[in-house]
C-alpha cells in the first residue's frame, strides 16, 4: 500500500483529512483526494491525535505479571525476577514480548525502547507487529549474561521486513551491575556507530550510596567519567539526581525518562519534574519500565501520576502540566530517540491514533491534553496508526 488517507478526523475541534505518504504525514486540510493505491480510513468524527512513544521498558517481562509485588527494587530483583529469569526459554520471552506489544498498541504506543535477555525475539514480534522499536541487549556482569545474545539480534536485524522502524541499541544494565571495562567499551561503540545507549540510571538512593562508595561519583558522573553520557543516551529513571548531575545530563544532551509507575511501586522515590525538566531544562521522555514493576504497559496510566508526581513533589498543582505531560509522552519520546514523531503536522512521521469522542473520559472536551493525561483510558482509543500503517482498527488488531 503506497499510503493512508485518513477522513473526516477532528483534529483541534475541526474536521479534517490527513494523508501519509512514504511513512510521513504530507497534507493535512479537508477535502484531499486519495491519490491512487492509497488506502482511505473513514475516521467518522473521531479525534487524531499523536501516539505514544514508551522510552523505558522491558517487554517481555509483560510473562511475569503480578509475579512478585510489594518488594524492595533489591528484594524484588535478587530474590524473585533474576531466580525467574535464570530459567527463561525463548518460548516465554517470545509470549511476553507478543502480550506488551499488543497491550502497547491496544493503549495507543507505537514505540518501544526495549532493555532485555534474548532480544532478537524482541525484535522479531516488534516486527511482526509492525511497531517501532530499539531493542537493547542487556548487558551485564552477571551469569545472566549468557542471555544477552547480541550477535543473534544482530542477525535477526538482517531479516526483519520494516529495518526502518527498528535498530539496536547498546543496554548496559545499571551502574552497580556492570564494570568499568564494559561501559567503557559500550561508550567507545556507540560513538563509533551513533546507537542509543539505554540505562537505568539513579533509579534508587541505594544505587547512588553504592556509586559514591564504589566510585567517590554519583552514577551520572561516573557514567561521564566513562564517556557514557551523549544526546543520545537514553537514562532510565533519574530519580536521585544531585544539581550537578541535572547540570551534566543537560550540557551532554541525554535524556532521562521518567517512569512514575514503578518508581511509586518499587518505592523507589519520586522524580522531581520541575528541578529535572522544568527548571532544569533537561530533555524528558515517559516509560512504563517493565511490567513486572507497573504492573500495566499504558500510558494513560503513566501520564496521569507524572503529573501528580510532579505536584506532589513540588507542592505545586501548576507543576507538571497536562500539556507538558502529553508532550513528553509523545513529541518528547520520539525526539528522543531521533523520530521526527509525536506530532500531526505535515512532515512529521505517519503515527497517531484516533480516539472515540463517545468515550465518557473524553466529555465534555474542552482541552483534549487535560482529557487524555487526567481521564482517558485505554477504552478511548479506536484505532493505531504506525508508518501510515493502520496495526489497530476499531480495536482490533490488524
Ligand atoms: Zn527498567
């Protein structure tokens, strides 16, 4: 199919067409013609608006839902999910990756940076699924490495059938799991080849303690001092972060993705919106990290604590504004990892979604960043578009 024409669609109160073509949005006005071989989409009214883009998660722990809650991050991980994970065959990865990408694109997320063992499934179902993704293979120094498989997703990358909706990244697990020789050598690869680097960074107090013990640093500036920190150095969580680490992340240009959900289950703390991003002027996207600590993948959930995170935080209920939210989980994300994405504007990257303006979350709609990020649900979104590629129509899966 050479695009998508896209009737009849309210965006910003008025009714609109909007076409895709080669992947990106090129007119968007009332009254466009389909031109030929292009599939048309009868939207009926219903509300275009950008899709999400999920800067943190771990799909295939989607397997161990509900598994182990109400534990510690340190309890949680040695106890439970790596003992767990020492026994995964890449049948229950393949179904935890399957059951998070459908529940990604049931939520309306067209993206996922993806940190996990046998990522060359992941890769694979993202592919099937026709979403977009950065699939990391976790690196570690730890006998879970022997899962780490990167030359197989290196070559599962050579047979994928959309190669310019997926690449790879490089994924060091965290500080504290990983020796200096790694991330050195993960930091000199990365340069050379311009992938991502994905992290868990400053995630708990307990991590920094440890990185100030181990190091004298915290684990920004260590990660520096191991030339880690780039624009293109994706930091899961960032919930401890002293001034100069908000002064180092923003010089470097990396982004830190907050993960609200998790970070409140796993008491792992509170992300401070308004030092970090507000005031602090760093880039910020949103995750769900994996489902293990959530325990959902969407996020309708996640932009609605971001936001009361941020007030909480700040004792402020003007911080952490439904619009910056929305913003974060769309344009924010796909900046993040170099999308041109988040945004129905011509030019932008062919995603969105289309929303049923019958759903009670969405009336009355007097500002649709305050019905999305303060009410909506999964239930409001109809259908998903990625790369002018409808993957879900009327809700169901394409
Ligand atoms: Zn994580």
């Amino acid at each position: 199919m050479a695009g998508l024409l896209i009737r009849n669609a309210v965006l910003d109160g008025s009714r609109t067409d909007a076409l895709i073509e080669g992947g990106v949005f090129t007119a968007i006005r009332p009254g466009i013609d389909a031109p030929p071989g292009v599939e048309t989409l009868d939207a009926d009214g219903f509300i275009l608006a950008p899709a999400f883009y999920n800067a943190h998660t771990h799909s295939a722990m989607s397997i161990m839902r509900g598994l182990a809650d109400d534990l510690r991050l340190e309890k949680w991980l040695n106890e439970h999910i790596w003992p767990f994970e020492a026994k995964l065959t890449d049948d229950a990865v393949r179904r935890g990756v399957r059951l998070a990408a459908e529940e990604m694109i049931r939520s309306g997320t067209v993206f996922f940076n993806d940190m996990y063992w046998m990522p060359d499934i992941a890769l694979q179902v993202a592919d099937e699924m026709g979403m977009r993704a950065v699939i990391g293979p976790c690196l570690i120094s730890n006998p879970l490495a022997k899962f780490t498989r990167a030359e197989e997703l290196e070559e599962a990358y050579r047979h994928v059938a959309h190669p310019d909706l997926l690449s790879i990244a490089y994924a060091p697990h965290a500080v504290y799991s990983t020796d200096e020789r790694l991330l050195r050598d993960t930091a000199e690869k990365a340069g050379a080849n311009g992938r991502i680097i994905h992290i868990h960074a400053s995630e708990t107090r307990a991590e920094v303690d440890g990185c100030l013990k181990e190091h004298g640093m915290t684990p920004i500036a260590w990660m520096d001092k191991c030339g880690l920190l780039t624009e293109r150095t994706i930091l899961a969580h960032g919930v401890h972060l002293a001034d100069d680490d908000i002064r180092l992340i923003r010089d470097r240009g990396a982004v830190v993705v907050h993960n609200p959900c998790s970070n409140y289950k796993l008491c792992s703390g509170q992300f401070d919106f308004r030092r970090v991003f507000e005031k602090g002027g760093c880039r910020v996207a949103l995750g769900t990290d994996g489902c293990a600590s959530n325990n959902s993948l969407s996020f309708f959930d996640e932009m609605k604590l971001a936001a009361f995170n941020a007030k909480i935080q700040s004792g402020d209920p003007e911080c952490g504004k439904a619009e910056d939210i929305w913003r974060i989980a769309t344009r924010g994300g796909a900046q993040a990892f170099g999308l041109d994405g988040g945004e129905i504007a011509v030019g932008r990257l062919g995603d969105a979604i289309l929303l049923d303006p019958a759903a009670p979350a969405l009336n009355p709609l007097h500002y649709l960043a305050s019905a999305l990020v303060y009410a909506a649900d999964t239930s409001c979104v109809d259908t998903v578009i990625c790369d002018g590629r409808i993957l879900m129509r009327h809700k169901r899966l394409q």
